[in-house]
C-alpha cells in the first residue's frame, strides 16, 4: 500500500488512537503498523496509551500451556551468537575385533588347526590395514571439520553481520521517516543551532511541538568536528542541566533525535549538544558543539531559520 | 565480578544492547519458558525461541524505558515474531472454534514448588477470569488476533463481518480487557 502526501499529511498531525488497540495484538496489516510505530517514535501520549496496552496483551502469554524449554536450546542460542556453526557429529571409526567362535570339537581337526594362524595372520593384517585407515580417515576428517567450522562461522557471522546490517537500515529509513513528518507538519516550530569555533561547518536545527512537549533535533556536517559519532543533547534551567536525548550520526555527519522531555520544552532556558560519548559525564567547554537559547512560548520569537549554505 | 541476577530487566537490556552475551543469557534464564510458552503453543516450533532471542539481541538498543515495561517489550518482540511467521506461512494453527478455548481452563496448579510458580498460576487466573468476563465475540478477536496471528481484515474475511464491525470489537474488547486488569492491580495493591 503506498502512501499518497494526504495521507502523510494526516500522519503528520493526527493520533492514531483507534489504531493503538490493534497495534498492540499484532492485528494491524504491516504497513499500518509500520506508520503507527513512525508515529510512537515522537508521540509522547500515543506511545504511553500504547506500552499501557501492550502490557495488557503481554498477560495474554500466560494463557498458553507452560512448557520448559529443553536444556540444549540455551547453549544452542549462545553458540549461535559465537559462531553461528550447528554441533558437528563426532566420527568414530572401531577397527573390526576379531570374532572367535571356536568349539573344542573343530579344535582338534587338522584343517583347523592348520587354518587357524592363518586366520589369525589374515586378522593382524587386516587390524594393521585398519589401523592405519583409521589414522588416515581421522586425519581427513579432522580437516574437514576443521573447514566446516571455519566456513560456519564464516556463514554464521556474515548472517550476523547482515542482520545487524538489516536492522541499521530499518533503524535509519525509521529515522528518516520520523524527521519527514517533523517537517512535514507546519504546526511545529523551527530553532537554528549556534555552532562552536570547534565545529565550523556543522548545522543543526531543533523543531519542536508548538506546545513544548517534544521536539526533535537534527545535525548536519557533523564529520568536521570530531571522530566520535554520538552526541549528547542537554536542557539547561539556571545553570542546571537535564539530559534529553543522545544524537547518533552516520558516516556522513548526518544525524537526528526525537525526544520529549517530562516538562515543556519553553520552561528550559538554552539547548545544547555535547560531544560526549555518554550522559552525565561532566563537560568542557571544549565539549559544546551547538547551543541555542529557547525563547519563552511565543513562536513569534523563534529565530529565523539562516538559509544553507 | 557482575551478580547479572540482581540486575532489573530493564538494566539487563541495556547491556545485550551493549552486547553483553551473559546479560543475553540471564535475560534467557528469566523468559525462555514465557517465550517457549508461547513459540510452542501457537506453532509448535522449538527452533522459534532461539529466534525470538537472537531478535531480541539485535533489536536490544530500540527499547525504550519510557515506553513500556521490559516485561511488554520482550513478549511484544516474542509475539510479532510469531505472528510474522504464521502469516508468512499463510495458515493457522490452533483451534478457531470459540467452543475450544475452553481447553485453556486453568490446569490443576499441582504441587507448588517455587513462589514465582504461585505469582505465575495468580497472575494466569486473574487473565482468564478478565477474558471470561468479555462477551464472547469480543474473546473471540483478542484469541484470534493473539493465538492465531489474524490481522483485523483477516478476521474480518474468516468471521464474515465488516471490517469496521471487527475494528470496533477489537477496540472495545482491549479497552475493557486493559480496564479489568487495571482495576484488579489496583485491588491487589
């Protein structure tokens, strides 16, 4: 089903509440579902209505008949995190013993007893033939497993790789989706970031909710600035600060983060986006990559967005 | 050294999101049976739950504490998954005759061996007696939609009902199902 712009437009400014029930059952069709999570990324209320819903159905489970997973499904879940290789079957190959069925009739007659080492000879020959395919097949078989565990993992850790690869995407195309309707949706209301010395060259922009109750922030160029790829974003009030959000960006310096701080955004003084790779450590000066002041609730004080260069 | 059993679900998440294999572990030891649970009941497969945590692994970092409990998280991961792959296989599983789920009565509890199996076999009787208390077109959907995986306009196809007609069921047998459940925590506490 694609989405034509009125619908996007509808997305952009409606809640999805007759949806959520639905949503939270798995009952909604994959592309309904899809936009109702797009919506969750940055609806504050929806997203609590929804996890209040989903911990209802997750009650549900407790109907099905209690079964004890087997004991091997937990080491094979560990080993497929390490190597991705199923258990190999162990080959074992017996040299064949030699049956005697003798009785103490036959022992007597001369055939036998002159058949007898023969046999007997015949037997050590065939234990030492034995013996040494053993040694042969052991060696071949030591190298194939050996190959087979090397290509396992090889099979097993490009699977990994290419469902971390897989869900980087959807991360990303969610992230995409969710910073189209912020600037789809009119209501909300733009703020240019200042940008340190240290950062010549890197933009960003706030916008947030016209009431204040979620915002979402988005860099640009960030690559001039420093090799670390995640950036904390702090609310400052009378010289104390609050963490909101921690900005990741790509390889190409591009990044964005959707929040909603627990009070208005209009009841913080100042914005700012540190480059520090985890919150509340204490920051520099030389920490700051952008800031910006937040104006009291009046959108007519919002700073006009610069043109980019 | 890290007593991983004394740490919250949720702490226990953000590790596995910082790839954390023991925290994966623990994390396993704690829901492997709820998930199994639920793998087995609605398509008999074993392999399911291995699955359902390697998803759980990958999907570690999207968690959100402020949307829900890790609880609802992990089984809302466990449940999407199975419902992917029923309607990937385009079929159903379990009974469809409302008449069956009789057979989810509650089982005799048994001897009781540990006080997480009497919190669980509680827990099990409030959530049959608040979907007995829904009239039975109403049980119907949330069953179908849980157990059997059917979207809304699925169901709507298999019971001959319009869609909106579904939509509404589902949304009123949620709200009185989440309202019951609410009231009766409250009671607990």
């Amino acid at each position: 089903m694609t989405t034509n712009n009125s619908e996007n437009e509808h997305w952009a400014g409606a809640h999805p509440l007759e949806l959520l029930e639905a949503y939270a059952l798995d009952a909604l069709e994959p592309e309904e579902s899809f936009q109702v999570e797009a919506h969750l990324d940055w609806c504050g209320p929806c997203s609590r209505e929804a996890a209040r819903l989903q911990e209802s159905v997750a009650r549900l489970e407790l109907m099905a008949q209690r079964t004890q997973p087997p004991t091997e499904l937990q080491a094979r879940l560990m080993h497929s995190l390490d190597t991705g290789s199923e258990d190999s079957q162990e080959f074992s190959f017996s040299p064949p013993v030699a049956a005697s069925n003798g009785s103490n009739s036959l022992f007597w007659k001369p055939a036998v007893r002159f058949l007898m080492p023969v046999a007997a000879m015949i037997m050590v020959g065939l234990f030492s033939a034995a013996m040494v395919l053993n040694v042969r097949l052991s060696d071949r078989t030591d190298g194939l497993e050996q190959q087979n565990s090397t290509l396992a993992a090889q099979v097993g850790l490009s699977i990994t790789e290419n469902q971390l690869e897989k869900q980087l995407m959807e991360d990303k195309l969610n992230q995409l989706q969710l910073t189209s309707y912020w600037l789809a949706n009119p209501a909300n209301h733009p703020l240019a970031l200042k940008t340190s010395q240290s950062a010549a060259g890197s933009k960003g922009v706030l916008l947030s909710a016209k009431d204040g109750s979620g915002a979402i922030i988005m860099v640009t160029n960030m690559k001039t600035h420093t090799p670390g790829s995640t950036y904390q974003v702090y609310l400052m009030r009378q010289g104390n600060r609050v963490w909101v959000a921690e900005v990741k960006v790509d390889d190409q310096g591009w990044g964005s983060k959707a929040y909603w701080p627990e009070e208005s955004l209009y009841r913080f003084d100042k914005i700012e986006l540190v480059s520090q790779t985890v919150q509340g450590a204490a920051a520099s000066s030389a920490d700051m990559v952008m800031e910006a002041n937040i104006p009291g609730a009046l959108p007519s004080q919002m700073l006009a967005l610069p043109a980019w260069q | 050294m890290v007593d991983y059993q004394e740490i919250e679900d949720r702490q226990i998440i953000g590790l596995i999101a910082s790839l954390d294999k023991d925290a994966l572990e623990e994390l396993y030891t704690r829901y492997s049976t709820s998930v199994y649970s639920l793998a087995m009941y609605m398509l008999r497969n074993e392999a399911l739950a291995q699955e359902i945590f390697l998803n759980i692994w990958l999907k570690a970092s999207s968690f959100n504490a402020d949307r829900g409990q890790p609880r609802s998280w992990i089984m809302s991961v466990a449940h999407h998954k199975v419902v992917d792959l029923i309607r990937s296989r385009r079929r159903s599983t379990i009974m469809t005759d409302p008449a069956d789920y009789e057979t989810l009565d509650l089982l005799p509890s048994g001897q009781i061996s540990t006080e997480e199996e009497v919190s669980r076999n509680l827990e099990r009787e409030r959530i049959m007696k608040a979907m007995e208390i829904l009239p039975t077109a109403q049980k119907e959907v949330i069953m179908m939609a849980y157990f059997e995986g059917y979207s809304q306009s699925a169901m709507a196809d298999k019971l001959g009902q319009p869609l909106g007609t579904i939509k509404t069921r589902v949304r009123l047998a949620m709200q009185k199902l989440r309202t019951v459940l609410e009231r009766d925590d409250n009671e607990q506490l």
